[in-house]
C-alpha cells in the first residue's frame, strides 16, 4: 500500500496542453488519410472488439486520442472539457501524477468497454473519443475544488460536485433508458467509477467525503 501511495514529484509541463495537442493532431490525420476502402488511421487505432482479440491491444489507450472525423464538435467539447477542469487538476496533482491518472482511467474504461462490447455481441462497434477519462478529470475537479463555482451554460451557477454529479446521472440516464443515441455512456461511467478508485487506492481519499466539504 505504501508503494501505491508513493507521491511523484511535484513537476509541471503543462502534460493538458500536449494531450490536446496529440488529439488534434489525430483528428487531423483522420482527415487527411481517411479511406473508406481500407483500415486507415481510425480503424487502427479506435478500439474494435475483434481487433483487438486479433492482437490490436493498443487500441486500449489510442483510442481515447481518436475522435469522429466527421464531427467537429465531438473533438471541440471533449478537447474544451479536458482544457477547463484538466489545467487546474493538472496544476494540484503535479503533471506526472495528472497522466498516470489520466491514461490509467482511460485505459480501464476501455478495457471495461471491450468486456462490455464482447458480451453483448457488439463487434463491429469502433470506440473513439476521450469522454471515459475527461469524466475522471472532471471528477477529480470536483473532489480537489468542491467550493468552485462553474456556469451552466454559461448562466446558471453550479458548485463543481452539483455539476458533475449532475452529468454523471444524466449518463446513468441514458445508459438506462436509451435515449442517448450512438454515446458509448458506460465508457464516460466507467472513467467515472475508476477516478473514483483512483482516489480511494492512491490517495486514501473519500470522493463522496470530498466532494461534500
């Protein structure tokens, strides 16, 4: 247990900002490269359930720096999300710990999802997007700042748990009903569910406890 608790030292290098940068340079590879007769960058590095049976276990962490080429906004408001609560937790953990954090959460949600997409038949499904670990950022606001103020919609003002564990249960919502479309929702709850152990196993902190400071 001390060694999972073991701090790194405190060292910025603004890791937010080169994770943004690596996303959008993806993005801009999908499309340049994107070839709809063959595996192109998508393909190979989104998670599919059958590729990655067939060896492909990369696709465990690129496919969070993977988003739809023909949607601007997926990238712009998942890139916008990791930008506004990333920075500031960034700044709190330290840059080395904000990306073990980070790609460690991402990474288990997509494991998670492969289990999930296996079980359920869901083969030929292409996971993309960094919403699964965005939502342990976004918990990780929530738990390190419990007093901040955020503006719904620009408007409304929210303290950063109300918020946060307001999207959480719109996504449970979703996941439960349906009505969310084509959202992969337990990917966003798994991300979710793993910051939350994260903070448990390696800091020995209670998010709930935390969060209600």
């Amino acid at each position: 247990m001390n060694f999972l608790r073991k701090p790194f030292r405190n060292s910025q290098y603004n890791v937010v900002l080169i994770l943004i940068g690596l996303n959008i340079l993806v993005f801009l590879g999908e499309k340049v490269f994107y070839n709809p007769r063959a595996m192109d960058i998508t393909d190979y590095l989104a998670m599919n359930p059958v590729l990655v049976v067939h060896g492909y276990l990369w696709q465990f962490a690129t496919y969070m720096f993977v988003h739809d080429p023909f949607s601007y906004s997926h990238i712009i408001f998942n890139m916008l999300a990791l930008f506004i609560f990333g920075t500031q937790v960034e700044r709190y953990m330290g840059s080395t710990e904000f990306l073990l954090y980070y790609m460690l959460t991402g990474v288990l949600a997509g494991v998670f999802s492969f289990i999930v997409y296996w079980f359920t038949g869901s083969y030929r499904v292409f996971l993309m997007g960094a919403s699964g670990a965005i939502f342990a950022v976004q918990l990780a606001y929530a738990v390190l700042f419990p007093r901040n103020i955020l503006y719904l919609w620009g408007i409304l003002p929210l303290r950063a748990p109300v918020m946060v564990l307001g999207f959480t249960a719109l996504e449970i919502f979703f996941m439960v009903t349906g009505l969310g479309g084509n959202v992969a929702h337990f990917t966003h709850l798994a991300g979710f569910a793993f910051g939350w152990l994260y903070f448990l196993v390696r800091f020995g902190i209670n998010p709930w406890r935390a969060m209600r400071r």
